[in-house]
C-alpha cells in the first residue's frame, strides 16, 4: 500500500488554484507565498475511474534511420523489437524511443522518424502528460503540459532538426504537486529521475516542462549530479532539438522508493542517498555509535511547522533530550537545501510530526534515526508509507510515536468520546478535505515528556547498535 492508496488527490483545488494565480503574480511574490501556500501533505480521495487506454502501446521495429547498411540487412536479420509508448499503467504514462527523436518544445510536439517501411512497422501516435499521477486527472491537466509523440515513417512530417545532440535526453514535467511540495518534488520527480538516468552517468540532457525557476534553483544540487548539461526549459524553446534516444515521463511505483529490478542494477534508495551526500557535500557518513566511554554526544534534531500540525512543546521536548544526553537542534524545515542539508546531516536522529519536512531524510547519515511523530487520525499507514518504508530502503532506522488523545490540540475542541477521537474513518468517509481540514489542518501536538521518555530512550538504545 502506497500513501496514495487511501487518499488518491494531494492538495485540494483552491490551494493549486492560489499556486496558479500567484505564479502569474511574480517570482518576488511567488516566493514570499511560497511557504503560505504549501500544504505539505499527500493522500488523496480514490479516484476509482482510472481512464485506462489499454494495449495502445504496440510493438515497432526501430531501425537506424541514416545507415543504410544497416537498413539493408534489416530484411533478413532479427532486430531489436521496441515499444514506443506505454500508457497502460495507472499512474505514469511513459515512452522509450531510440533512432531519430526530434522535439519542438514551443508547440510540445516530439517526432520519433523511422526510416524503414516494414510490415511490422505502425505510425502511431499518442498524447502524454510526463508527469507520474495520472490518477488526479483534474490536476494534470491543469498543471500538466501535454505532447504529442508521433511516431512515423520518413522525415516528411518531422521538422528538420536546428540542434543535433548526441546524448539521450529525458523529458518531464516540474508542475503540479512537485511545483508546490518537497515531498512531491522528491517521490514524483527526483526519486523517478534518478532511477531514469543514473544509468547514462550525467552523459543524459534534461528537458523540463512546466519548470519555475524558484524550483530549478532549489533542486539544482541534485539535478546537476545527474547531468552534465544545461536543463533547456522546453516549453519556451523554438528549436528542433533532435535526439538519438528520448525519455518521455517518469516511471513512479511506490512513494520515495525505487522498483527493486532498477534497485537490483545498483540504482537503489541507499545509493540516492549517497547521491545527496555528493550532491551538497555532505560530510558524515554514519551516525554516532554510542560506546560506553564515549564523550560525544547524539544529536537529535526537532524539526517544526510554523503553520499547521505544529509542535506545540518542542522546547519541553528539546529539555527532556538534553536531560537524556542528547545534543539538540531545532529548526524549521528551510528551504535552502545547501543550508539545511547540512544541518540534516550532522545529526543521528531526526524528529518531527507528519509533514513534507520528513522528506529531509534523504541527508541523515546511515543508520541515523527517522522518529516520525504520527497525529490522531488512522493515518499511521500513511506514516510508514511515506516515511517509514522509505526510511528502512535508505539504510536508516525507523520509529513512530503515535500521539494520545490528550496529546492532540483537537482535544480542546471535541470530548474524547466524539467521533472525531473514537473513529476517525466514519468522519471523513474518505473525503480528502475532510480528513485535511480537521486532522491535518486543526490538530497540533503537545508531546507527553514523560511518556515520550520511553522514546527517546529506545532511540538512545539503537544508537547503541
Ligand atoms: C551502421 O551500422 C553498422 C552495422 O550495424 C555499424 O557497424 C555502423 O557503425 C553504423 N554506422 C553508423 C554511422 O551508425
Ligand atoms: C506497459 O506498462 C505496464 C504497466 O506498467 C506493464 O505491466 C507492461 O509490462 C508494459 N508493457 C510493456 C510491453 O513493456
Ligand atoms: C505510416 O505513415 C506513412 C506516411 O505517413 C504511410 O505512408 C504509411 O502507410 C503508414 N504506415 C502504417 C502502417 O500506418
Ligand atoms: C503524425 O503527424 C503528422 C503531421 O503532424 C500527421 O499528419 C499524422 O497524422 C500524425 N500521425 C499520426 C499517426 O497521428
Ligand atoms: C528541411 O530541409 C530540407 C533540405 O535540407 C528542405 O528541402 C525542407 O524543405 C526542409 N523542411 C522543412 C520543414 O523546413
Ligand atoms: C543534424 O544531423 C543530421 C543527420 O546527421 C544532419 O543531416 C543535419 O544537417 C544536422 N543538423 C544540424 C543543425 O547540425
Ligand atoms: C513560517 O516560516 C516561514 C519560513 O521560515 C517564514 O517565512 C514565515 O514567516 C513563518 N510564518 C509564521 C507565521 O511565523
Ligand atoms: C525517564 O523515565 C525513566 C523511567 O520512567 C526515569 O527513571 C528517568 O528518570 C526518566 N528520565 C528523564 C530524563 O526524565
């Protein structure tokens, strides 16, 4: 089960709708808005009616469309069998084309030429949103550029190329959640990517639709670990960039997780997590391990939220970690990642409630601990999907501590015998903005010391390994 699985739409329409209006409104004032405006969580209603055109994709032979030596043997001898586009999954569309790729980025059109008539050869042509979540149709086509790939036989129809490049490129789209929401950036678009492209060894051109520039200098740490080259902001690009190989899409499968064919040639979460350290120069490798004659200190970092499920005694909580032995550092999740990476990294243990600021796990040093602090609400299958899984995948530990009623801020507003404590499923019925506006939006916590004491020194123990 996937954090989406339950809650199949991200942010309700209202706050991409407020996204939209002010990314007209300026970069200046883009960025002020910025923090006001993300709502960092991720589940959605289940969208059941998955518009699925299946067995679209078919079966093509691709052949080297200027060789003609290669064209003539192509009668006799077996080639290399390849599917264009595949839109059968329901969550990403994606195509692979090898042989002459053309694009044309100011009218989002992509031309894959083959050379050779053949009886097996078919012209097709298929419209793709590259973006992984086909399941909230409303947001992608919103937020979502479409091309179309047409694949066909001859140049005629193609435009003659203005660029020749001679390395693979990928294309994919930066809107949507990803443009709003670090998690988002990092399970629909840096995770996927990786898994596309580490293997050209930054040998791979990047071109990205729907990119802000605000998002581009956010992530560009890690973008340039994974190509050599200039990202071309497609939407805007006049040229006819041609290609000899292009990605279209980015395959997603379970949230900041890699499909354990890729993990097994290499490509796996714990090597992404070494692509964080080279990407801002991260100099820890491994947490502390806590001998019996050690001076050093642990340190816990407290990671709070200025806006929603804010953590409403993290100084009473800082105090007990102190009195436990540990060193301790609060902040709010920021923005600069050069920064805050850091800050990340020289810690062992990361704490923090429910909230797109975990996402910063991908800097902890190995074997350092996640201890996600789950709110009231059922949603601790969101917790361990989002988080936990993830956690365990990068070579870090994972804990929870799952709030009580009294430690919950709704407890002012509710007794403890309403619906809202006793069942939290038959309040919201799977209504996403239900469930947000009274769990995610409405609730803050104020941690038990001495029940959280227990935590704390279970961390302490791990630590211990
Ligand atoms: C053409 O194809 C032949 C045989 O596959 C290959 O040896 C040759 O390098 C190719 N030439 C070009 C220009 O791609
Ligand atoms: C197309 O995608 C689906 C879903 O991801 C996958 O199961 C199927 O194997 C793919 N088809 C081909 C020919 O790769
Ligand atoms: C593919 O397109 C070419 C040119 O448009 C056309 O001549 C040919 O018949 C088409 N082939 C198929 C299999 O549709
Ligand atoms: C591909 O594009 C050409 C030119 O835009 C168009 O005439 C043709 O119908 C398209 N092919 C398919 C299969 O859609
Ligand atoms: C492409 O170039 C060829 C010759 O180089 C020219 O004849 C043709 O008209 C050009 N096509 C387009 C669409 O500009
Ligand atoms: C791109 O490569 C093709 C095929 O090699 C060639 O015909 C064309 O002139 C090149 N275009 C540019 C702009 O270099
Ligand atoms: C919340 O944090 C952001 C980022 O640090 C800051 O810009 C903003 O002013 C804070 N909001 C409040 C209400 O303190
Ligand atoms: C934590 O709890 C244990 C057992 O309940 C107690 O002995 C210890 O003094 C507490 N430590 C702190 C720092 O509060």
């Amino acid at each position: 089960m996937t954090c989406t699985k339950m809650f199949l739409r991200s942010f309700s329409r209202r706050e991409l709708k407020q996204f939209r209006y002010w990314a007209h409104v300026g970069f200046f004032i883009l960025s002020l808005s910025f923090f006001i405006l993300v709502k960092p969580y991720f589940g959605s209603i289940p969208i059941l009616n998955f518009q699925l055109s299946m067995d679209t994709a078919f079966e093509i032979h691709v052949f080297g469309n200027t060789n003609s030596s290669q064209r003539s043997i192509s009668g006799g001898k077996v080639i290399e069998k390849k599917q264009i586009c595949n839109v059968s999954d329901p969550k990403f569309d994606f195509c692979d084309v090898a042989g002459d790729v053309r694009i044309h980025g100011m009218s989002s059109k992509i031309f894959a030429v083959l050379s050779q008539k053949d009886d097996l050869v078919e012209n097709g042509s298929w419209n793709i949103r590259p973006y992984p979540r086909k399941a909230n149709p409303w947001m992608m086509t919103t937020f979502i550029t479409e091309f179309s790939v047409n694949a066909t036989v001859g140049h005629e129809q193609a435009p003659n190329c203005t660029l020749n490049h001679s390395v693979p490129a990928v294309v994919f789209s930066a809107g949507g959640y990803a443009a709003v929401n670090h998690f988002h950036a990092f399970t629909d678009i840096l995770v996927p990517l990786y898994a596309a492209s580490a293997k050209f060894h930054g040998e791979v051109q990047f071109l990205i639709t729907n990119l802000e520039e605000k998002w581009k200098m956010k992530y560009e740490g890690i973008l340039k670990q994974l190509s050599r080259y200039e990202i071309i902001h497609i939407d805007t690009d006049d040229k006819v960039h041609c290609f000899p190989h292009m990605i279209v899409g980015l395959k997603h499968y379970m949230e900041m997780r890699i499909d354990a064919m890729t993990a097994s040639k290499g490509y796996s979460m714990k090597e992404f997590r070494k692509l964080m350290r080279n990407a801002y120069s991260l100099k820890k490798l491994n947490a502390i391990k806590i001998l019996h004659d050690t001076q050093e200190k642990p340190k816990l970092l407290i990671i709070t939220r200025n806006e929603t499920r804010k953590f409403l005694n993290a100084d009473q909580v800082a105090e007990l970690a102190i009195r436990m032995g540990f060193e301790v550092v609060i902040s709010e999740a920021l923005e600069n990642l050069d920064e805050f990476s850091h800050i990340v990294n020289s810690c062992d243990v990361m704490m923090g409630l429910h909230g797109a600021g975990l996402t910063n796990l991908v800097f902890l040093p190995t074997n350092a601990i996640l201890l996600q602090v789950v709110p009231w609400g059922n949603f601790e299958w969101m917790a361990s999907n989002c988080f936990g899984d993830p956690a365990l995948d990068m070579e870090l530990k994972y804990m929870e501590y799952r709030i009580k009623e009294e430690e919950s801020s709704l407890i002012k507003e509710y007794p403890i015998d309403h619906m809202v404590f006793r069942d939290p499923d038959a309040v919201h019925h799977n209504d996403w903005d239900k469930f947000k506006s009274i769990y995610l939006d409405k609730q803050d916590v104020i941690i038990n010391v001495n029940r959280f004491n227990a935590t704390l020194l279970k961390a302490l123990e791990l630590l211990h390994h």
